[in-house]
C-alpha cells in the first residue's frame, strides 16, 4: 500500500500503477494522458523517489512501445489509491443531472483560475452548453464568480487571448495570489497564466542576494515580484512592451512592497537594454518563447562584462524536444561575441499541444 493507514484502507481503490521516477512524473502524466491511459479518479502517490500513476487500463503493446520511447525506464504494479478529492467528478455529476450524456464525455476538463475568473474552453458541439458548463463550475468552485471561454488564438506579442463573456460579472479585472505574492490582472490587458507558477518559483530560489536581474519580457511581474519578494538585497529590473502589463506591474510590485527593488520600463526590450541597461545583470529571464531568439543579442548586452546566467525559453516538439531547445540557444549565439559557458538545465516547462512543449534552458553564457 502507498499512503494511508487502516482507518483510510477503506477509502483506497486499487488500480494498475505506473512507477517512474520523479523527476520524470509530469512528462509520465502528459503521455499518459495523451495515450487516454490516465485514470483521472484516483490520485497519484508518491514513496521516496518514485512516483506511482494510476492507470485506467493496461498498456497495449504498441502503446508500452510508446511509454518506453517517450520515458524510459517505469515499471507496471498494483496499489492502492485515494480517490481524487470530488472536484471532477461533481462537475461531471452536476452536469450529468443537465446535459445529454453524450456531451460529458465532450466537455473540456482543463480550464484555467485566475484569481475569481474562470477560463473555460468550449468546442462545436460544447458551445450551445455554455451557460450550464459555467454554472457548473461556479458550483463546484465556490471562488469563481465569472466565467469567460477562449474565443481564439493568443497574439504574437501581448501573448493576448479574445474571450468570449459566459457567465457571471463582466469583469476582466481580478487579484490572484501566487507563491505568497498577490498580482492585480486584467485577463483582456495583460497576460499571465496560473499554469507558470512552478516556473516562476524554480527561477526565483535560483536567484542569490546582491543579484541584478532583468526580467525582458515581465507581463504583470510574477518572476520579477516573487525575486524581489524572496530577496532584499536584491535589484530587478523589469521590461515589458505593453503599457498595461507595465502598469500592472508597478502596482503589483507597491502591493507586495517590493516597489524599492523592483524597476520597471515600458516599451521593446532591446530598446530599454540599448539606452539604460548594458552590463548590469548577473541573469536575465526570457520568458518569450515564440521570440526569445530574436532577442538573445540584447539579452548578451545586458549581462556584466563576466557573463551570467541566462533563462531562455522556447518551443519544441517531439522526442529531441530539450537538445532542440538548447541547440536553438546555441545557434542563436553563432557570429556572436557570446558562448555558453555552461548548460545548466533544460526543462519542460508544460504541454501546449500533443508532443510540443514550453521548455526552458538554464544556460551560464560568457564572452567567446
Ligand atoms: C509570455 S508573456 C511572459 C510574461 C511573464 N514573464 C510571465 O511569466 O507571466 C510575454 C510578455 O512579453 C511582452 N513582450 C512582447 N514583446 C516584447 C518586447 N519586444 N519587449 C518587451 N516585452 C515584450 C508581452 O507584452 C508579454 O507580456
């Protein structure tokens, strides 16, 4: 048995378990998902260094294939599993008691919380349901007053969404706490999702006292507050080219009483490096990952004559997806008067469509 004593024996259900390692735990989930292998009702455990994933059934052959390809080394044992807490399945049985049943199947289980907004995500054949849906999950989640659906792609530059008004208040405007940081967002102004707060976590412990660090492309401010948060001897400088997301910032950072070590400028990033930031930064943070290539150049230019740590971000696909990352990083520094010193880490940050991913490289870059 993985968790639980006697008196929780009763609420344990037994299941198939995948056994992989950790550190490989939310690539295991995503491919198990993707392979429709999850059993989304009962949660995952974990016992020292390795994680057990409940499945809903056994891997067929051509599918264990793709486990094997996709994480290596996991083992197939039964245990036992609590029960996920009833969120889920409450959505699905307040809806069952509205919509046909064929539609249950449909509806989209990943949905975003921002503060007391909920973003929902709705197809063809979910759409005439909106209105239930949202009422739905306002039931279950009694935090959210306002429900908005996705109504298109996001922008090249603002990383802006359309959304469509569904249900409640038609508000934009909440305050959503993160990591013991508290950030006033405007979902239609600026952009920011609850789904980097990991990321935003694993570079802000990165960072050491009497650092500078330039957050390039900072959106309302979740790397540069929590840094300045968690540190005070400490100086970020945070750019952002949309005059919202700026503002937004500066009233995030008096709101966290960080306003003392948290500079912020408005306007492309390798305009304000050009005219105010050459060679202060021990680390930049590049969090763009549709462009971050286009601005290695300046993220150079910023760091101290010695070199310094640079987060870049990027998107790639498929099995080479990190080394693709990190060669894109290192293409980008060819005819440069920068190298990588050293690569650090590279990380998938999350899944933004089957088998591509967010992925950030840690890298230490010094002068060639
Ligand atoms: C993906 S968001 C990242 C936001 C933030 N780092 C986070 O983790 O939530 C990218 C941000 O870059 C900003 N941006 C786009 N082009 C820019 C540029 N040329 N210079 C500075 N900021 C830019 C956008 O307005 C957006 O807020």
């Amino acid at each position: 048995m993985l968790t639980g004593n006697e008196e929780d024996s009763d609420r344990l259900r037994e299941s198939l378990s995948l056994n992989i390692s950790k550190k490989q735990g939310e690539d295991a989930i995503r491919v198990l998902a993707k392979l429709k292998l999850l059993n989304r009702g009962l949660a995952p455990q974990t016992a020292d260094d390795t994680l057990h994933v409940p499945l809903s059934r056994a891997p067929q052959l051509a599918e264990q294939k793709q486990l094997d390809r996709a994480l290596g080394k996991q083992t197939l044992s039964q245990e036992k599993f609590p029960s996920r807490s009833q969120t889920l399945a409450s959505l699905e049985q307040v809806l069952a008691q509205q919509l046909p049943s064929s539609i249950i199947p449909l509806i989209s289980k990943s949905f975003d919380v921002i503060g007391d907004i909920a973003i929902i995500e709705l197809s063809p054949a979910t759409e005439p349901f909106e209105k239930n849906i949202a009422e739905a999950l306002m039931k279950v989640h009694k935090n959210v007053k306002t429900v908005y659906s996705k109504a298109g792609p996001v922008t090249d530059s603002q990383r802006l969404r359309p959304l469509h008004h569904v249900l409640g208040p038609n508000r934009t405007e909440t305050i959503h706490k993160e990591l013991g940081c508290r950030f006033k967002i405007d979902i239609s102004k600026a952009f920011f999702s609850p789904r980097l707060s990991t990321e935003h976590a694993r570079v802000a412990e990165q960072v050491r006292p009497r650092e500078c660090v330039v957050d390039m492309f900072a959106g309302v401010g979740p790397f540069s507050i929590l840094i300045a948060k968690r540190l005070e001897d400490v100086q970020v400088h945070a750019i952002d080219a949309n005059p919202e997301a700026a503002k937004l910032i500066r009233e995030n950072a008096m709101m966290n009483k960080v306003q003392d070590r948290v500079k912020v400028w408005t306007g492309d990033a390798r305009t304000v490096v050009k005219n105010n930031l050459l060679g202060v930064a021990t680390r930049v943070i590049m969090n763009h990952p549709s462009q971050s290539r286009e601005f290695l150049h300046p993220a150079c230019e910023t760091l101290r004559r010695e070199g310094g740590i640079v987060h870049y971000y990027t998107f790639a696909d498929g099995l080479e997806s990190e080394s693709n990352a990190r060669k894109e990083l290192s293409a980008a520094l060819d005819n440069s008067d920068w190298k990588i010193e050293k690569n650090i880490e590279t990380r998938k940050v999350r899944g933004v469509a089957p088998m591509k991913w967010h992925i950030a490289v840690d890298a230490k870059l010094a002068p060639a």
